[in-house]
C-alpha cells in the first residue's frame, strides 16, 4: 500500500471507503502482569475480546479499535511490558482472522510505539495516540508528544502506511502546561507534527465532547475529525454531522458501562439511528 499522507487525501475515505464511520472500542480485558488481571487461562482474555468484536460488527460498526483497556492503572510508555504488546498482538490477529473490517490498535497510556508494532505486524490500518504533540499532566504524570520518536520508527518498520489518529486536548488530565494556547493552536500542532486525523474528546472515558469544542476543532483543521468518548444515541444526531466519523464503546456496552461486555442489540439500534442520520445528509 502505498504511503499515506493527509495533503492529498482523506485517510477515513482511504482506510473504511466512506465518511461518517462508526468505530468500536475493544476495551481488552486486564492483560497479564497489570494490577485487575485474575491469574485465568490469557484464552478467556482473548475470546472475550473476539467476542465483543464480533457483537460490534454483527451489530453493524464499520471497524474497530483494540485496546488495553483493562491495564489500569495505566504506565507511561517505556515502561509498558513486553507481555502487553504481545497479548494485544494475539488477541488482534485472532480478530483480523475472524472479521472483515479496518482495525486499529491503542496502547494505553500513550504507547504508540508498540501500537505501531502491532499494527505492523498484525495487518492493522492504523492507531491512536493520546498525546501526539505538546505534553499535558495526565493520570500517570507528565506524558509528552511521542510524534517525532514514532514517526521515525514508523519509517524505520515501513510502516508509512499506517495512520496516526491523534487526540487533541485529550481527556483524563490537565492541560496547564499549554494552558496559554487555545485549544485550536493545540488541534494545529497536531496537524503539523503529520497527524492523519484528530479526535475530540471529553474529559473521561463516556464523558460527551462539547459540540462548541467539536465547532472549533472543525474550523482549525483540514485533517478528518473524530470523537472520541461519550456518543450516545441521543446526542449522534447533533454531532455526526459536524464529523467524519465517531469512536464509541461505553453506551454499546451492558447497562452502559465500559467494563462490561458489548450488547450485539445495543449496537443494532445505535447502527439504526446512524443509518437514518447517513439517509438525512444524502437527501
């Protein structure tokens, strides 16, 4: 494939052959060595997350992000263990085998490297990073932008053809060390730093982006811009048209709760309400 680069196209358009995409989250449950993890067979770990893929994309989502959701309380990137790349990489090759849809990959927190390996080596479209550019003081301390260091490893693994989804203004941390730059200065130093598209996020994991924030993010960037927490059925409506697409997991799960395991029904009816969003903009 050939590299990808957001001068001359749409890396959403590339990777999922439409706009206004609808990713599921693959929240993996806690990998082994992580604080949660229960001492079972890694095999339960592996078919729950097939499990939770397959209800997503029988429910009808467009693709899919893994992630060490489970690890927390989450490590900064250079201490992450060998065993988490390696447990993501099985558990998303076995969904690659079994599903017919882009993925993506993100390890928490903010370890694009090894996301980028896994991709790699998994056949993976692309991954997400937290913290692409700038720094921010986030749950596990002062996490800086990995931008310069990954960009270079990906063309050391000829890995150009994977995309970088990027947060700006990331949730789960304060923003005081960039506190004097307004949030579209940030979202353009993503984009200079050769993000591929940007997310918008809330301020936790199932917390709504404003749509005031999404406005401005839209008017600071020509790159594709995505969500990144809190889409219900409720608020898709308003948002989705302002959008290329959205990263949804929380309110696809039972009860609504992002531990707990994807309802194929739940996705069913979110799906249903996208479709009737998608019909409305191609009226």
């Amino acid at each position: 494939m050939a590299a990808i680069s957001h001068k001359d196209q749409n890396v959403i358009n590339n990777i999922f052959g439409k706009s206004k995409v609808i990713i599921g989250v693959v929240h993996c449950p806690p990998m082994p060595g992580t604080p949660r993890y229960r001492h079972s067979d890694f095999i339960d770990t592996i078919d729950r997350a097939v499990q939770d893929a397959v209800n997503y994309v029988q429910g009808g989502v467009d693709g899919l992000i893994i992630e060490n959701h489970g690890d927390i309380p989450f490590l900064k990137p250079d201490r992450i263990g060998h065993e988490i790349s390696a447990g993501l990489a099985v558990i998303t090759d076995r969904i690659r085998q079994k599903l017919d849809v882009p993925v993506g990959i993100n390890v928490l927190a903010n370890a694009a490297i090894p996301a980028l390996a896994i991709a790699k080596t998994t056949g993976a479209a692309f991954v997400r990073v937290n913290q692409w550019a700038n720094a921010y003081v986030a749950n596990e301390g002062i996490i800086e932008g990995e931008a310069a260091t990954v960009l270079r490893y990906r063309a050391a693994i000829d890995a150009d053809d994977i995309a970088i989804f990027a947060d700006a203004h990331v949730k789960h941390g304060a923003h005081a060390i960039v506190a004097d730059r307004s949030v579209s200065e940030l979202v353009r130093d993503v984009e200079f730093f050769d993000a591929d598209a940007v997310i918008c996020t809330g301020q936790r994991t199932g917390d709504a982006a404003s749509l005031d924030e999404i406005r401005e993010m839209r008017a600071a960037t020509g790159l594709p811009l995505l969500v990144g927490s809190g889409v219900t059925p409720d608020n898709i409506g308003a948002m989705l048209p302002l959008l290329d697409g959205v990263i949804v997991a929380s309110t696809l799960k039972r009860d609504g709760v992002w531990w707990n395991e994807v309802e194929e029904r739940r996705v069913a009816a979110f799906m249903e309400r996208v479709e009737t969003i998608r019909a409305e903009r191609a009226a």
